[in-house]
C-alpha cells in the first residue's frame, strides 16, 4: 500500500454532490490523490482501472447501492472499504462489515473524524502488506493474500470476504493464541462493535470448511480462557 514515495489514491463514492466535492476538497488538503464517483457502476470502473489505495463507499447510491458495490470491490480486491450511512442500525453496519468492509462512520460525521479514520486504516493496511508472507500454507491448504485466492487440496475453497481475512491472519501468525477482542480488532477494524460472538459465528464456518472434523479440530484450536489459536 502506502510507503513514504508513494501519495495514497481515495476513491470517494457519494452521490450527494455537495458532500462529495467537500470530502474531495477536504482529502486532497491532507495530501491525498482524490478520484471520484456518483454511482455504484463508475465506481467499480474507476476501482479497477485505478487500482484506489481506499474507497469511501456511501451506502445510498442510485441504481446499485452501496451494499452491491462493496460486495463486487471486495470480489476483485482487498482493498480497505470505509462505508458511509446516514442509516443507524446496528444490522446496516454489521451487514456492510460482513460483506467485507473494513470500518464505517454514521452520518452526520466530523471531516476529522473521517480523516482519522482513513489515516488508521490506510496504516493497518500498510502494516499488514508488510508483514503478509506471498503464500500462507498448512499442508494442502493453501492462501494466496494479494490474489484473494484459497485452496485445500488443490482445489478452490470459498471463503467469504471476513472468513478469508481471518483466516489469513491466523495462518500468518500460527501458534500464536488470540482473544476474540484481539481479533475484532485485527480483522474487524479498530472500532468495531460487534460482539465476541462474531468471530465465534466466523471460526465455526472455517472449521466447516477446512476442518476433517469440524467437531475435533485440528488446525484452528480453542484456546481456552484465551480465545483460538491456528496449528498444522
């Protein structure tokens, strides 16, 4: 992502034109690249065209809402999502959250709120790109972080967006036992305010699905008291 030659690229998608220029106007003066978008399609083109370093993404677009538009940009990238609603319940968040968006700010909202918001994710993202091996592997399961792509056994897993991040993240720090707050937190977002029972929701769907015996695991363990730990 980010490194000290390179000037991060946003990509603001808001259909409100008022709002969008300030947001553009307030972006560049932090020393950002600002691209625009007043609709779901022209975001997705602009997306994979300009390859955005993050995307602020309002949840009310015309025609494709902004839903749609996070579950497509987070098909073809893992790049960081930070929704925008005017919407304040807890379902819309944890709806746009589970379809692979990393943080989000409820209108009305304080620009230096949003740009501290922006300037964390762009930082975690930054630091996991980092500390991301190319390839993450336990015998045949196989993850592939940059291209979104999972195997085990050669063949195609399907992992939802937040079971992919999980997991990867897991796999990168194998052996190591994480509370389910400390992984809200990794995998979630800083401020994300959902309850424990989410990662426990997220850990029995992988197990599902990686697992020989999902009842009896063997790579990722409970770890009592603790939270779960990623062996093999």
């Amino acid at each position: 992502m980010s490194t000290p030659e390179h000037t991060p690229t946003l990509l603001v998608v808001e259909d409100e034109a008022t709002l969008r220029e300030t947001l553009r106007y307030t972006l560049t003066r932090q020393g950002y690249r600002v691209l625009t978008a007043s609709d779901g399609p022209t975001a997705l083109e602009t997306a994979h065209t300009h390859k955005p370093d993050l995307v602020i993404l309002d949840l009310i677009l015309p025609g494709m809402d902004g839903f749609e538009v996070c579950r497509l940009l987070r098909r073809q990238s893992s790049v960081p999502i930070l929704i925008l609603t005017a919407r304040d319940e807890e379902v819309d968040r944890v709806l746009g959250l589970e379809l692979g968006a990393d943080d989000y700010v409820t209108k009305p909202f304080s620009m230096r709120e949003l740009v501290a918001r922006v300037k964390a994710l762009l930082r975690r993202a930054s630091m996991a790109q980092q500390e991301r091996p190319r390839i993450l592997q336990s015998a045949d399961l196989l993850l592939d972080p940059e291209g979104r792509k999972a195997t085990l056994g050669g063949q195609p897993l399907p992992l939802k967006p937040k079971e992919f991040d999980l997991l990867a993240y897991l796999m990168a720090h194998k052996g190591k036992a994480f509370s389910r707050e400390h992984l809200l937190t990794a995998v979630w977002g800083y401020n994300y305010t959902g309850e424990s029972r989410t990662v426990d929701v997220h850990i029995r769907w992988l197990r599902e699905k990686i697992e020989k015996d999902p009842a009896n695991p063997v790579r990722i363990i409970t770890v009592r008291g603790v939270g779960y730990r990623f062996e093999g």
